[in-house]
C-alpha cells in the first residue's frame, strides 16, 4: 500500500513512468527538464481530452523542485483542469515519485501548464462546452 510523505495528490492520475539511467546525471539525479516533459505530456492527454482535439503547450507558470528524483523511482503525474477560457485549458499539475522499491511517494514539484486548442490548421480554437 502507498504511502503520502506529506498530504496526498491532487487531480486524476494521468501518466506513470519509470526514471532510467539515460534520464539522470552522473550523480543519479534526473533531470529536471526530463521530469517537465513528463509533466507537459500529461497535460497534453488531459488537455486533448477535454478540448477533443489537439493542443498545444502556451506556459508553464513558476515550477520549482522540491526533492529529486532518482534512478529507479517511478514518477507519477497527476492532473486537474482548473479552469476553462475560451481556447485555453489550465491545468494544476503535480509530480510525485514512488521511491525504488518501496511505497513511499514523495511531491517532487508542480506547477499551472496552459494549454490551447488548435484546429486543423493550427489555429486557436474554442474549446468544446461539456455535455
């Protein structure tokens, strides 16, 4: 059974995936800029989901790491459509990783990703209400 480090996750799991070696530095760590790619893939699943369509990455608001991740963990991205504009869909978005071997899951960062529906052209487009 897993165990939350502090408070548990926030949204719907969206992507799992395992830190390789050729995703770390000399010291074990992964890099940062793998993890934001994990991140940014996630919410482009949720994202297209809910635009029924393809979109695009537009920002990604004020991402710090907390702790590192390490060879071996798996990390899990979690997602939550925070909010709905007329082309946009800005996701909260929060990575944790399952330590090796254990059932320990930590917050290693987050951060808000707005993403933009396109149609087929690659234009803005209005996202679809629900229903």
């Amino acid at each position: 059974m897993v165990q939350y480090a502090e408070g548990s996750p926030t949204g719907e799991l969206t992507l799992r995936t395992l830190a390789m070696p050729s995703d770390a530095n000399a010291a074990g760590d992964i890099f940062g800029g793998w993890v934001m790619a994990q991140m940014d893939l996630a919410c482009g699943i949720r994202a297209a989901e809910r635009a029924r369509g393809r979109v695009v990455t537009a920002a990604v608001k004020e991402m710090s790491f907390a702790k590192p991740v390490k060879i071996g963990d798996t990390l899990c991205i979690y997602t939550h459509v925070e909010r709905i504009g007329r082309t946009s869909i800005t996701l909260k978005v929060e990575a944790w990783a399952q330590r090796y071997l254990s059932d320990l899951m930590e917050r290693v960062t987050y951060a808000d990703f707005v993403m933009v529906a396109l149609d087929g052209e690659g234009h803005p487009k209005q996202v679809p209400t629900e229903g």
